[in-house]
C-alpha cells in the first residue's frame, strides 16, 4: 500500500470523527472519550485483521492491544490558520531514503500547555480535496515512550481560518509497525520540544 492510500485511508476516518465531533462537541466529557475509544478499537481491528494492514501473519497473531497515553480532553484544541506566504511544494524525507512532495500550506498556531506552538500543515500533492491537511509531529516522547520517527495526525479544516487538533487522536506511521514500509518523516518545523502525552504509544516488538 503506498502513502498516499494511507493517508486516504486516514482521511476518511478524520471526516467521519470531525462529523461526529460537530454533532457532539466535546462539552459531554464522556460521550468525546467513548467517541475516542471507538477510533482506538477501529484502528486496533484494522491492525489486527484487515486486508491492508502493515502486520504480518505473525505480528496479527500476537497483537493483544494497542498501548496509548490516557485520554486528556486538553489535547483537544482549536488552532489558527496563518497561510504560508509564498506557497511550494517541498521534498519530504522518507524512512526509505527516498523523499515525497508535498504542498506547504498553512501554519497552525494555539497554546498547548501554557506553550504557544506553531506546526506546519502539508497537503499531499495529489490531494483533491483542499480542506484536508497531513500534519507530521515529533515531540520530547519520540524515541522513548513513542515511535522515534513521529506520529501522525490527519486533519480537516472545520472554519474559515481555524482548525481542530486533536493529539489524542496521533496514531502511528506504518513503518512503526514493518520497516517494509516507507514513510515521510516530519519536517523541521513540526519538532517540538514539549512532550505531547497523548495518542498512540510505539508498538511494541516482540
């Protein structure tokens, strides 16, 4: 499967969450943690039985459970969108050797525990739908507690000039789970010195 299914295949699953969110909000404390719970099944079920998962035979027999931080609602926060002036297409490295274009669009600025943050939102080069955005992170967990090449987020923008982040939601890229795989990693940018204590933990080889 190559990335850009893969970020389809996330991209459907964000539109359908950012759906439920608008329906919901996250006012109802445990409706948005039954909400995340759900993804964190769906995407456990994804791992271990279906078709296009990075899992060998093996790795789907042994997996037992996905690790991931608990669920804080205040990871759940709501950026502003401040575009890139001069828009281009950059080359981002792959696990692989190899490098991938994408468009730099946006920048995305909020607060995140007392920190002010600012992370660059790319879009794929082939991607149709302009309201989607590939966000690629790595954070003072990388490499310890989580996967050492970042962790992903795919996001859809939900107002005129702003954009939810939710980092309870960062999953992993597939090369976390076969090195088979080839994945971009993030860009200068998005390395945060802060620790993101949400989302999916690194998978665990047996």
């Amino acid at each position: 499967m190559n990335t850009r299914n893969i970020l389809i295949l996330g991209i459907l699953v964000v539109i359908g969450l950012a759906i439920l969110y608008t329906i919901t909000g996250t006012e109802n404390e445990e409706l948005y943690i039954e909400t995340i719970q759900k993804e964190r099944e769906r995407q456990y079920k994804f791992l271990k039985y279906g078709l296009d998962s990075p899992l060998t035979g093996t790795q789907k027999t042994e997996l037992k459970e996905l690790e991931y931080f608990p669920i804080d609602p205040s990871y759940k926060i709501r950026a502003k969108m401040i575009p890139v002036e001069d828009r281009k297409m950059m080359e981002l490295p792959m696990t692989d050797g190899t490098v991938e274009k994408y468009l730099k669009h946006s920048f995305a600025e909020f607060e995140l525990k007392g920190q002010k943050i600012r992370l660059l939102l790319l879009q794929a080069a082939k991607e149709s739908d302009k309201r989607n955005f590939f966000l690629a992170f790595a954070d003072a967990t990388s490499g310890v507690e989580t996967y050492g090449g970042g962790r992903y987020l795919n996001l859809r923008q939900d107002g005129k000039n702003s954009i939810t982040i939710d980092f309870n939601l960062a999953y992993n890229p597939y090369c976390a789970y076969n090195p088979d795989f080839a994945c971009p990693l993030p860009p200068k940018e998005n390395l945060l010195e802060l620790s993101v204590n949400a989302g999916e933990k690194d998978y665990k080889k047996d």
